[in-house]
C-alpha cells in the first residue's frame, strides 16, 4: 500500500542519472565509491552507495555513522544496499555511511579546545564554517536536500542503553506530518516518538524544515551488532519503501500494537566532568519531574553534582557509562501520546 500524494509521484517519466559528486548512476543501475571533498584544510572521503530504479517514484536518502560508535545502523544500511535489485526499483536511493573521522576534524585542523564534535547537532552544516560543518554541509546538500523521504539509521552506543524506537519532528504541515507518521509506523518498531518542532541540528529535524518527509531510526543498545536486530533494521526500510511505493515486496504484514510518545525532556552533560556518572534508573522506568535520576562524584566519591529529572515520563534512552563526555544524554524522556 502506498501513501496517497506520496512525495515523488510526479517525478518525470523519464528516469535521470543518478550523480553524487564524480558518482554516478544509470536508470537500472547500483555503484558505489568515494566522494573527495575539501573542508576548510581537510580532506574527507564520503562512501556513497547508489541505486537508480528504471521507474519513476521517490528519491531516498539514507545516512548511518553519524556516531560512528553506533554500529548497527552502519550494518544494517550495508546489508540493504548489497540486496536492492535497481531493475525491481521504483525511484532512486542514495545512501552515505559517514567518514568516522569526521567528528574529529576540529581536533585535526589544530584547534583541539573543540574537543570531538557530536555531528547530530550541527545539520545542515555550514560551507564556510569549521571542517566537520563544512562535510555536513557538503552531505546536506548533496544526499538529503535533493531527497524525498530520509531516514537517518543510528543506534545505541557502547554504553547507551535503548528502547528502540523511530522518530520523527513536526513540522506545522499537517500533510508532511501525517506522512511522516505513517512511515514511521511502517518501519516495525513499536515505540514511535513525535517532536514538538523541526528546530535545532539533528539531522532528521533540519531535514523536516525542507520539507522533507524525515525519520531518526534508533534500533538496539549497547554498540550491538546483533544480526536479528540488523535484519530488522533493513526490513524496516524496505517497508518504508514499499510504503512509499518504491519496492513491492513479501515481507509478512506487522503484528505490533504501536505506542506514540511526544518528547517531553533530555538532559544532556554540559560540562566534562572530573568524574563519574552514577545513574539511579534503568532505560524505560517511568519517572517523574524533580526525580533524582543520579549524581556525578569525583574518584573519591566527592558528590559534584546530583542529576534531576527535567519531566515525567518515560526514560527511553540515557547513558549508562562511568564517564561521560560533553553532549551525552544522560537520560531522554518521553510522554506517551495514546
């Protein structure tokens, strides 16, 4: 079943190239290489996988390795382009696993007060900006603005716990909104999460604001690799393609009962601490406002700083590691919509 009006559907009847940069792509077409791009004094070489269907229907972008210590999206974004047949293909797919150095640019280009920059909050980058704006400004530009529907694949790091989950932004266009919904409801998770706005840098909110029809996929915790979770990763996109009329396919109907939640809180590490995080929840207890999510101590168990609950809800992901760094999420936190 397709979606009504769905984004692409007027695409000429006539299937174009397919190019990324020196890629490109015929109509019947997959190929895959590297894009050189210069960022400010570096230079950054983008894998990019391409399928160019011989129908017209929608253009796809797809991106894992925007935390390169999220393994599974990366595996999983792997397995679905080795098996796209392009002559089965209804649009074309554009896909990008990121530089796993990116993050570290800043660091490289002698200005190391930068520290290692979480990428998910600086989209869609900026050309002239510092070297790891200036790539994501590059990939913007070149995989997701030209795109109709994109999915951005991560997942829980190392010491990230999860309830696996698809999110996506409102965007204040009820028809955008509405289809973003129901791909998101298409993928196969059970836990959906709305945005109350398409403001800030994660990738998928800066995506909505073009107008785009955009997913966060966020499957499996703790740096997994596992080859279920994997598998259910890819059928989630090919569902999301069949959904947008792109694949017909024989993937058995879902049998799930969805949740929706709306963000209501994060509460992320502002500093780096001299010390160690000491959570007192576990990812998916429900807490309330004011509860004490945990404390930061020094090595000698000094109390440095005790850690609040900033809403009531339910903890869907948080950090669960002994140190932590500037950026991580300590806890998120949802509110259950139905």
């Amino acid at each position: 079943m397709t979606i009504p009006d769905s984004p692409g559907s007027d695409r000429d009847i006539q299937m174009s190239i397919l190019e990324i940069g020196s890629i490109q792509a015929s109509p019947g077409q997959k190929i895959s290489g590297y894009c050189s791009v210069r960022a400010g004094a570096a230079e950054v070489r983008f894998p990019i996988l391409l399928a160019n269907g011989r129908q017209p229907g929608c253009r796809l972008a797809l991106t894992a390795g925007v935390h390169p210590r999220e393994f599974l999206g990366i595996e999983a974004l792997r397995s679905l382009m080795k098996g796209i047949d392009p002559e089965k293909l209804k649009g074309q797919v554009a896909a990008c696993i990121l530089p796993s150095n990116l993050p570290m640019l800043n660091c490289q280009a002698g200005a190391p007060q930068a520290g290692e920059i979480n990428l998910n909050r600086i989209f869609p980058g900026d050309p002239t900006g510092n070297p790891a704006e200036r790539g994501i400004a590059w990939l913007f530009d070149h995989i997701i603005r030209p795109s109709d529907i994109y999915l951005d694949l991560h997942s829980g790091g190392v010491s990230e716990g999860l309830i696996s989950i698809v999110a996506y932004r409102t965007s204040g266009n009820a028809d955008l909104d509405r289809r973003a919904r129901e791909l998101a409801d298409a993928f196969g998770v059970t836990d959906v999460v709305r945005g109350k706005s398409p403001d800030g840098g994660n990738s998928h909110a800066a995506a909505t604001r073009e107008n785009i029809v955009s997913l966060l996929v966020d499957v499996g915790e703790y740096g997994t690799r596992s080859p279920i979770l994997i598998n259910q990763v890819r059928e989630g996109v090919i569902r999301v393609m069949e959904k947008s009329g792109m694949l017909q396919t024989s993937l058995p109907p879902l049998d799930l009962t969805h949740r929706h939640w709306t963000w209501a809180a994060g509460y992320e590490a502002e500093a780096l601490f001299d010390g160690l995080w000491l959570p007192q929840f576990e990812v998916g207890d429900e807490v309330k406002q004011g509860d004490i999510l945990g404390s930061i101590v020094d090595p000698l168990d000094t109390l440095l700083e005790t850690i609040i609950a900033p809403a009531s809800g339910r903890v869907l992901y948080g950090e669960r590691g002994l140190v932590v760094r500037r950026g991580d999420i300590l806890a998120a936190i949802a509110e259950r919509e139905d």
